[in-house]
C-alpha cells in the first residue's frame, strides 16, 4: 500500500502540475482575450466619439453664428437703435453666414422688441406668431442658454431642419437661425460605409430620430405604435443606460452599442455586431490556449507574450488619452493644506510650484508674471486669488478666465470643483489651461466679415455705427460727414455698373486715406460714404479737414472717363454731448446739411446750423 502511494505519487505530482499549469495558461489567455476585447471596443469607441465630435464640430457653426448676432443685437437695443436697423444687421449676417456656412441654412432671424425680424427677407403668412413657435418658446425657457430646438420634418425638401436660438437680455427678444442636418445625416452614412457598422444614429428623448444611416428612419418615432420592435428595444436602451457602452440582443445576435449625449436632449449612437467585432479575437484566442496547454514548455514564451500584449495596451491606453486630453496644464490643488499634485508638470516646470513637497510657493503676482502677456496680468491676478475664490466658485462647478500667455496666444485656466466641505467651500480644485487660440481667431475673422463693406473693403454700416458708438459712449465727441458722389446715376448709365463700382472704391480708399486711424470711415451704401473725425469740435476744423479732402478729390483720375470728375456733396455735424445726443440725431443733422451742398455744383461742403463753406 505504501509502494502503490509512492509509484501513485509522481504521477499526482505531474497530473497535478499539468493541472496547475494549464490552470494558469488557461487564466492567461482569458486575461489577454479580456484586455484584446476591451481594446477593440476602446478603438471603436474611439470612432463614435470622432463621429460625436464630428456632430458637435456641425453644430458648432449655428451655435456660435446665433451667440454672435445676439451679442450684436444686444448692443443695438443698448443703443437704441430701430428695428429697421437692426432687421438690415441680420440681413447682413445672414449674407455672411450664407457664404461661410456649407450647409443648408435659412439666415438669422429672431423677434425684436414684439416684431418678427427675418435676415432672409422671408415674407411670413399672415397667421404667422412667433412667440408659439417652438424656437421662441424653447428659447424663453433656457432662460437665455442657447437651445438647440427639436428638429422637424421639412415636407418640402424632404430633410430634418434644427433651430438654434437664444433669449436676450431684456427677456423677450430671440434670436433664432435654422440649419439643414442633411450635414449629420451624411457623417452617418459615410461613418456606417467606411467602417462596415450595423448602424449609427441620433435621436433625441423623445424616442425621434433625427439622422440615421438608413434614410428611411429619419424622423420616425420609435415608440409609436407602428415602430420596430427592435428599434424601440434598442432607443430604450439608449436612454435608460448609464454606461457610454454596453450591449444588447439584436436582431441577428448580441451587437455592441456606443452612445454619447450630444446636448441635454440628443444621443449619437453607433451599433456593431459583437460577432463581427471580437468573433476572431475569441476563436484565435481558444485555438491558441489549446496548443498551448499541450506545448507546455513554452510556457514561459506565452508569460512573455502576456506581458508584451499588456504592456502595449497601457501604451495605447496612455496614446488615446493623449489625443483625447485638449489641456495643455493639469494641476490638483489641495486649498486646506495648500499642496499641490501635478497631472501635467508644466507649471511644475516653470517654478510655479516646489519640484520636491509640491507646494504653492509663488503669489498669484508671481504666477502671472511667469504665463500671461503684459496685457492680460491685472486680470490674471485677480482670477488667480486663492484667497477670493472660495466666494466667486460658490454654488459653481467650475470658473474660466480667457487671457493671452507670453506668447501671445489666447488660453483660457479653468477653475474645477473636485471637493467640498460641509459648507459648501471648495477643498480640493484642478487648475487646468487650454489652448483656444484657434477659436478666438475664427470669432475675429467671422466680426471682420460681418463689419466689413464687400466691395471697398472698409468697414460697413453696421461695422462703422458700432465704432462710432462705442467713441461716443467713451465720452469723445467729433464730427460726423456724410458724403454723396455728384452724378452718380449718369457715370452707371453711361459707363455701365463695373465703373461705376471703382467709382465708389476710389471714393471709399480716397476717403480712408484722407482720415486719421482714430477716425472712423464707412460705407452707409451706395455712393454714400460716413467719417467720424474724432476730436474735430468746430466748424473751422472741419473745413480744414475738408480742404484736404477736395484736393485729393480733385487730383483723382479714373482711366476711361473723359467727361466726368469724382466730386462730392458734404454736410457736416458737431457731436456736442454724446451723453444725451444720440448718432442718428447728428447723422440726420449732416444729412439735411448735405442735401443742401447738392444745389452746389462740385465739391461743396455744408455744416448744420451754419453757413456753407466751398473748398
């Protein structure tokens, strides 16, 4: 007996070790199937977040167009100025967005002080009120946040049409501009052909969706009675999971479903096939840890392996969060013990904190003095006060302050919430910067677009109004000249429009050449042109400035006109008390007085309320 236990023993021993052995090959190669399966799932994620980002890009254009013209139109109310005036600045706008936009799109339009406001020159029915459309109403109830509204159904161009609105100050006035999502519904399609997915979508709470790479969905419910049950299972799990990833039975098999909140209301999704996406993985991974369990002296290769595909997927992990990660600096700060834990050692770098415990040991002078241009320091500061943060982030998640670095680049440091005390104080916050250099440019090229004239590139009339209002707000008063080309009408009948449009750009740059910087020249349209001369209080300056004006005028030669000279019928006006004097008052002044220079043949100069002065 005791014999048989010892010959049984090495035997044990083997059956055992074997046992052991493919145990653990067994459990390596369901660790590496785990992390090869979520890295193919990280990679497709990685597409549905660029088809999300893709959309958010989309959307971008009409959200920014609508926050820029109700910042305009939010500065014309401020000043006063008609509703006239302010349906020619969305006629304008919808011009340049028209031209910049490549989309479908319907122009800025809104509801101004109780009247309806359209860019496009739409003419509505008669029965048309604006304040129950759903852009006005959806508008009021953000209370001033910009809205994306619940996309329709256009019948007539058979495409699914987005509002964009936005409530201004005064509570009542919205601006809206409609954009065509014939743009998303093609980023589905390409997104489901190039990548051979089951589908990708959008759809809102509601159970509506509103782009889908199979076209024939786009706009239907999915909880209505008529709808596929599968579409109906699959949007209820969308909107009922907290995961950005999960999966669910679908109609041939489990699929693998991405989704993403776009805004309060919209989910993208996209749905894979899991068969399609690990089926490979799994069978080789099966086969492989069966040879491998016969090769057992190749045992210490698969560890290997093990740790080679390991370690790659940390690196790929790292790679893809780099990518993902749009801040330049990252730091945790800990306000009670005054530490600080550096995601991203930049500032570690440039002295701001200690290399060694990693505590705060410059003063917010100190740290402005080390990032931020001469210009944006007093700001920076302020925002960088430890001490009156506390109070400004209260009942706030986070904070931001825009500012140029050393450099010269617009960043923007965002204060982050991380912690708080029983009394609401923030503990621990990250300090976190990025670089937004590239929007502020966009922002400025879409401002000098707007205000500025097509044809003589000055600045128009809404561009040279804004100028002018903000140097009278500033408390500068000047003169304002309004100048008409004398017989214009005969140089487009006679010479044809192409003259007469270098006719008015030969005015437009004469004109800007004449004035100062400060000066402000625009063109109000036509052959009609404004200058403001800042600081010019007096009638005697005025003709000086004049004087100058008419002999350059009269040293212009235009080729290919004999018997016609450029000269100009001006009035003039004196800005006086630019507290109590708006510019439509003195513009109407130097209008009268201008009129009164064209019963004068050649260039005449009228000043309101006085005697007319002839260069």
């Amino acid at each position: 007996m005791v014999k048989q236990a010892k010959d049984k023993g090495p035997i044990i021993a083997f059956a055992t070790g074997i046992i052991l052995v493919t145990t653990v090959i067994i459990a390596v190669f369901y660790s590496l199937y785990n992390v090869s399966r979520q890295n193919m799932i990280n990679l497709w994620n990685n597409n549905a977040i660029q088809m999300f980002r893709d959309v958010e890009f989309y959307l971008d254009t009409p959200r920014d167009a609508v926050i820029f013209a109700s910042e305009q139109v939010e500065h014309m109310i401020d000043n006063r100025q008609s509703n006239e005036e302010i349906q020619a600045f969305l006629q304008e706008e919808s011009e340049v967005f028209t031209s910049v936009v490549d989309s479908n799109n319907r122009g800025v339009y809104g509801y101004i002080r109780g009247e309806y406001l359209d860019g496009a020159d739409w003419d509505p029915p008669a029965d048309f009120s604006p304040s129950k459309r759903p852009w006005y109403t959806e508008a009021k109830a953000a209370g001033g946040e910009i809205t994306f509204v619940k996309p329709y159904h256009n019948l007539q161009q058979n495409n699914m049409v987005l509002s964009v609105s936005k409530l201004l100050d005064d509570g009542q006035s919205v601006i809206s501009m409609d954009i065509s999502l014939d743009g998303i519904q093609e980023l589905q399609a390409s997104q489901q052909e190039a990548n051979k997915v089951d589908a990708t979508m959008i759809v809102d709470k509601s159970g509506m969706i509103v782009s889908h790479s199979n076209e024939t969905k786009v706009g239907k419910n999915v909880f209505l009675n008529a709808a596929d049950e599968y579409d109906k299972r699959l949007i209820s799990s969308v909107l009922n999971h907290e995961e950005e990833v999960f999966t669910i039975n679908g109609r041939n098999g489990r699929e693998i479903v991405f989704c993403r909140q776009l805004n309060k209301s919209w989910y993208s999704v996209l749905v894979l096939s899991e068969k399609e996406v690990l089926g490979n993985i799994k069978y080789i991974f099966v086969i492989s840890a069966v040879v491998l369990a016969l090769l057992l002296i190749v045992f210490t290769v698969i560890i290997s392996v093990y740790l080679r595909k390991h370690r790659e997927a940390g690196e790929l992990h790292g790679e893809i969060g780099a990518i993902a990660d749009v801040y330049s600096t990252m730091e945790i700060m800990d306000l009670k013990k005054g530490s600080v834990k550096s995601i991203r050692n930049k500032l570690i770098k440039e002295g701001v904190f200690a290399e060694g415990n990693n505590k705060i040991v410059a003063t917010k002078e100190e740290i402005a003095e080390l990032i931020a241009a001469e210009v944006s320091k007093p700001l920076l500061e302020q925002f960088m006060d430890l001490e009156t943060l506390p109070e400004r982030i209260r009942g706030l998640n986070n904070i931001s302050h825009e500012f140029l670095d050393r450099e010269g680049k617009w960043v923007r440091m965002h204060f982050i919430v991380v912690s708080r005390d029983s009394n609401d104080n923030p503990e621990k916050i990250i300090l976190a910067i990025e670089s937004i250099d590239e929007d502020r440019k966009r922002q400025e090229m879409f401002k000098r677009m707007s205000e500025t004239d097509k044809l003589t590139n000055i600045l128009n009339r809404s561009g040279g109004e804004s100028r002018i209002y903000e140097l009278m707000h500033d408390g500068i008063c000047g003169m304002v000249f309004l100048f008409d080309a004398d017989h214009f009408k005969y140089v487009n009948d006679t010479y044809g429009h192409d003259m007469g449009d270098k006719v008015i750009i030969t005015l437009a740059h004469t004109l800007r050449d004449n004035f100062r910087d400060s000066d402000v020249v625009f063109r109000m349209g036509g052959d009609e042109f404004v200058a403001y001369a800042a600081g010019a209080n007096s009638n005697e300056l005025g003709k000086i400035v004049m004087d100058r004006l008419f002999a350059n005028l009269d040293k212009v030669s235009i080729e290919g006109m004999t018997d016609w000279k450029l000269q100009v019928s001006a009035g003039a006006a004196i800005c006086s008390d630019p507290e109590h004097e708006s510019f439509s008052d003195i513009l109407q002044r130097a209008d009268k007085a201008m009129y009164e220079s064209k019963q004068h043949e050649g260039n005449y100069i009228t000043f309101a309320d006085s005697s007319s002065l002839r260069a």
